[in-house]
C-alpha cells in the first residue's frame, strides 16, 4: 500500500496541473444515517499493521486505498463495522461489474467491532448538495460539515459548519499547520520527490527537442525550486484533510 500511495503521489507532483481522481470516502453510520468521511482513520493503522499481501488486488484511480471502511460509535468510542474491498467480474453481456467484498475477518480475525483506539483527529463529514465538484482527493466542497474530533478513538466533541465556514476553516488551519515540524518534513519529502520528477520530464525534453539554446543554469534552478515549492503547497492544502487533527485551531 506505501508503494501505491507513494506511485499516486508522484503522479501528482509530476505536472503543475493535478490529474488525480476524487477518491471514494470511507463511511460512518450514525443511527439511520451513513455519513461520508473526508479522512481515513485506518490509515494509520495500516502503517504499522500491514494489509496482509495479495488480498487486495484490485486498486482504481477513484480508491487508491484499495478498500472502503464502515465506522460507527459504540459508548462513545470508533469502531470498525466492516471493512470491503473493491472487486470486478465479467457479467453475461462481457461488461464488468462492480462489487464489494468483505475482508474484515482477514484483517481483524473474530474481533468484532475492532476498536480504533490508535486514531486522534478529525472525522469530516459533508453533507447536503455538492456545491462544487473538484477533481482530486476529498477536495470538492457540499453544503454542511459536520466535525468530529477524537482522542484516542474516543469521540472527544463535534461541530457543524456551513461550506463557507468549513473552507474558512481549512484555510486558517493550513495557516497554522505551516508552522509545524510536522509540514515542513512532509513538504521535504514530497519536494524532494517531485524534484527528481521534473529532472526526468526536463531530461525527456531536451531529449526531445532540437533547441541547442544555453540556459542559464542558476535562473533555471531558482525557476524549479519556485515551481516545485508551490506544487508541494498546492498538494498539501488539497490533502490538509489528512493533518487537520482538531476542532479548534491552535495559537501557535
């Protein structure tokens, strides 16, 4: 799964422009309702538990997980209801159909309802109209929010925005999350990579081209540094989903 995310994330920070598909949320049931999450709380999980290889072999551009989780509060605490992975089969007419398998047992065992007492953060949750549909991660924008912060996969305390106050919301918290150690290491880390990226597609030009003009190699580094500075903020911003992890925005 490091392997594909990390595939997926070079994939975006080749272009300036990003072509990466909306991703399929994971879901939390509330009562009689199944509410979309715009964050993925086993994620974390999944860092130190490896999926186990070969059970999820099929990934789409719209799923790059590879599954879809259902949560749901018990006591006051997140649990995990199921947990599907993405499927496709010839029908009788030779087209694919789609379907969701159950993979919990393999993952989980007879541990029913696991706990996700390893995850402290946010659970964003929209709802309403779409207001605006954006291309890429969780990013389009619906009418209302409703936020749940958790300490410890414990539900902590909730929020509900409207679009507006949300976006306001993500825009004041990325403010603050530049601050961090935390952003500057990832933005490191994904600068490095698309460096090397644009050393490839640049080399692929001159290659390519029949231009014997000289460059100015100081402007042209300075010109790369900018552009990748800016794409690594463009993409961390689109992803701030992921690092947002309370309702009330620190001071410092």
């Amino acid at each position: 799964m490091k392997f594909l995310k990390a595939i997926f994330i070079f994939v975006v920070l080749i272009s300036t422009k990003s072509f990466a598909t909306a991703q399929v949320s994971d879901c939390l049931i509330i009562d009689k309702d199944t509410l979309r999450i715009q964050s993925n709380p086993l994620e974390e999980y999944f860092k130190i538990h490896p999926i186990p290889e070969n059970l999820i072999t099929t990934v789409s551009s719209a799923n790059w997980r590879g599954y879809i989780a259902y949560f749901k509060f018990l006591e006051g605490k997140l649990v995990v209801e199921n947990i599907y992975k993405e499927d496709y089969k010839k029908n009788s007419k030779g087209e694919s159909d789609f379907f969701l398998t159950s993979i919990y047992k393999a993952i989980f065992g007879e541990n029913k309802n696991f706990e996700c007492n390893f995850y402290s953060g946010l659970l964003i949750c929209p709802s309403g109209k779409m207001l605006q549909y954006v291309h890429m991660g969780y990013s389009s924008i619906f009418e209302n929010y409703t936020l749940i912060e958790l300490k410890d996969g414990v539900n902590v305390k909730s929020k509900k925005l409207t679009a507006e106050e949300f976006v306001d919301f993500k825009k004041k918290y990325f403010k603050y999350y530049k601050k961090t150690d935390e952003y500057k290491q990832k933005a490191k880390e994904f600068k490095e990579i698309t460096v090397e990226s644009d050393k490839v597609l640049n080399k692929l030009t001159l290659e390519n081209s029949n231009s014997n003009n000289k460059e100015n190699k100081y402007l042209k580094q300075k010109e790369a540094d900018y552009k990748a500075d800016k794409k690594v903020e463009s993409f961390m911003f689109i992803f701030s989903n992921d690092y947002m992890k309370t309702i009330e925005i620190p001071l410092n």
